[in-house]
C-alpha cells in the first residue's frame, strides 16, 4: 500500500509579505533631509545599497552620515521624475498627504516600490523592526499598528540571542559551499545548529568536527527513525521542547484524527503528513517509510502507553517514545 500524503491547507492570511530584499550595490533613492530620514539612509547603506539623497536642505543628522560614508550622496537638491529611472527602491519623508500622494504616484509611474514614512497609505512596503546578527537578521512587523509593541519583542528577542550568533551565521555562510555529501548534510546542520545555541562560538576545527560527527553518525544509522509523541493537548504552546524539536525533524508525520491540525501545523511545511486509523496496518506503514530512510513521528492522541510498539520493534528500529504535550503543558 502507497500512502498518499493529505492535502496540506493553505497558510493562514499574512498581513504581509516579509521579504528580504538584496541591496547590495543598488541605487535607491530617498527624498527628504530629516531624522527620520537620516535613520533610513543609515539602514539602507548598511544593506550594501547606493543611497541617494533628494533634498535641497539636509539636516545636520544626513549630513553627518553622508561624511562617513560614500554609499550615501547627498544631491543638494529636491526630487525629479527623472530620478526614479534605474533606482531598485524609493523611500520618502513626504510632510503632506498631497506630497506623499505625488511621490508615491511617480515611483509607480518608474515601477519603483516605494516607502513613505509614516504613510502606510502610500507604501508597496514597510520596514521592521530588526534584530541583527547579520547575516542573521530578523524582522518584526505589526503592519505599523503597533510600532511600540514591535519595539517591545525586538528587546525580548535581544535578550533570548546571544551575540554569538553573529559569528555562527558567518561560519555558516562560509562552510556550506563545502558540503557535499547529501544524506549527512541535514545532520550536520541539525549538529550546527545544537552548537550554535549552547557554544559561545565557532573554534578553528569546528567545521572538521562537525562534519566528522555528521558523517560518523549517517553511518552508523542508515535507516530511518522513529518516534512516537503522546499528544495530551489541542494547544499546541503545550508541546515539549523536545517534542517541537523531533516533530520538526520529521520526514514524515502519521497522525489519527483526533489529533488538532494546529499541533499537526507545527510540523515542516515540507513534510509529509498522513492520516491513520486504528484498523489501519500502522506499523507495517510506518515501518515501509522507515526503511527508506525517513525521520517518522507519529502523533498519538492520548497516553502512548496503550500503543503496541512490538512490531516497530520487531522491524528492527530503535523507538522512541515521547511525551508530545501536557495537558497543563508542563515540561516533562
């Protein structure tokens, strides 16, 4: 029997698209002089993009920055229709409805997306709040109904990653062109990335280490693994550490029905999801995708203990069985 994985449900409504847009030596254009401004220019240089500043009287804040650094290059003059031509994105700090209105219209007019401060009307995109630990960075967006509140997460998020991060996303950025071996390469990632949360930062051999471990342990498990999780809960802010951890991991997610699809969600988007029922043959199904080297969680509403695993266990496979999620969503 071939299991067909079930049709995923389509993502809930976004208020936004968050993109991450390369800026690298592109041109964007920015009309006005202000603080507020100034604070763009700043962030857009730092992006790697060429900034060109449209104001006939910059403040002293842009005029600061523009003598630090050459990305951003102050016109001495007000915008023109003509300076939207070959620019990658347009940013104004508009004081009137009818100027923002005007400045918007001739972004479109050069197929430009473009920003206007504390404008929302007048945007084809915002800016969040970020969290830099370039080149990991992580943006917040409240779709500008609660900047505060956006400022508020940014700080909780500041305090719960370490610095060090920072260093690990370079390293990252520097060794993944040098792994080629496919089945060890999720798992050295999956290493990685336990190093990256509880070490301070990468040493001169790690990525040696990391790939031998990476490579030792494909090795010794060329088939696949299976766990299964007791789900005790329909909240899913109940799940375990542990059981969020190995439910991402998953290929392949079994389920019965009687298991909330908001706890099934949590699983990759890229994994496969497939309902089972009591009559159903799970073992020999869970087993047939096991052998062909898929990580399996099977989600089991209620305590496992009433499962029969000694059919998993005859298959060969090592089981292992995971508290999913408390009712009072207590870290067992």
């Amino acid at each position: 029997m071939t299991d067909k994985p079930e049709p995923r449900p389509p993502m809930r409504g976004l208020a936004s698209l968050p993109i991450f847009f390369d800026l690298a030596g592109k041109r964007v254009l920015l009309a006005g002089g202000t603080p507020e401004a100034a604070w763009k220019a700043e962030l857009l240089q730092a992006a790697g993009a060429n900034v060109d500043v449209l104001s006939a009287a910059p403040g002293d804040a842009m005029r600061a920055l523009a003598a630090q650094t050459p990305k951003v290059t102050l016109a001495g003059r007000d915008w023109a229709e003509s300076d939207f031509d070959g620019a990658a994105l347009a940013v104004g700090d508009c004081t009137s409805e009818k100027d923002a209105a005007r400045f918007s219209a001739a972004a479109h007019r050069a197929s430009v997306p473009v920003n206007v401060i504390d404008k929302p009307l007048y945007c084809d995109f915002q800016f969040g709040t970020i969290v830099d630990r370039s080149p990991l960075v992580i943006a917040i967006s409240t779709s500008g109904a609660a900047p505060v509140f956006a400022l508020a997460l940014r700080g909780r998020l500041e305090a719960l990653l370490p610095a060090s991060l920072k260093r690990w996303a370079e390293a990252a950025k520097a060794w993944r062109p040098k792994l080629t071996d496919a089945p060890s390469r999720r798992r050295f990632w999956e290493l990685f990335t336990t190093r990256a949360l509880t070490s301070p930062g990468p040493d001169t051999d790690e990525l040696e280490t990391l790939l031998a471990g990476a490579q030792r342990e494909t090795d010794e498990s060329p088939r696949g693994a299976i766990t299964l999780l007791g789900i005790t809960s329909t909240d899913p802010e109940h799940l375990t550490l542990k059981a969020l951890r190995l439910l991402q991991a998953a290929d392949v997610v079994f389920h019965d029905k009687a298991v909330a699809p908001s706890i099934v969600e949590i699983a990759r988007r890229e994994s496969a999801r497939i309902i089972v029922n009591a009559e159903d043959d799970i073992a020999a199904r869970i087993t047939a995708r096991a052998h062909e080297g898929a990580r399996i969680a099977w989600l089991i509403a209620g305590d496992v203990a009433h499962v029969d695993t000694k059919a998993l266990y005859a298959a060969g496979f090592a089981i292992e069985i995971v508290p999913g999620a408390s009712a009072r969503g207590v870290e067992p």
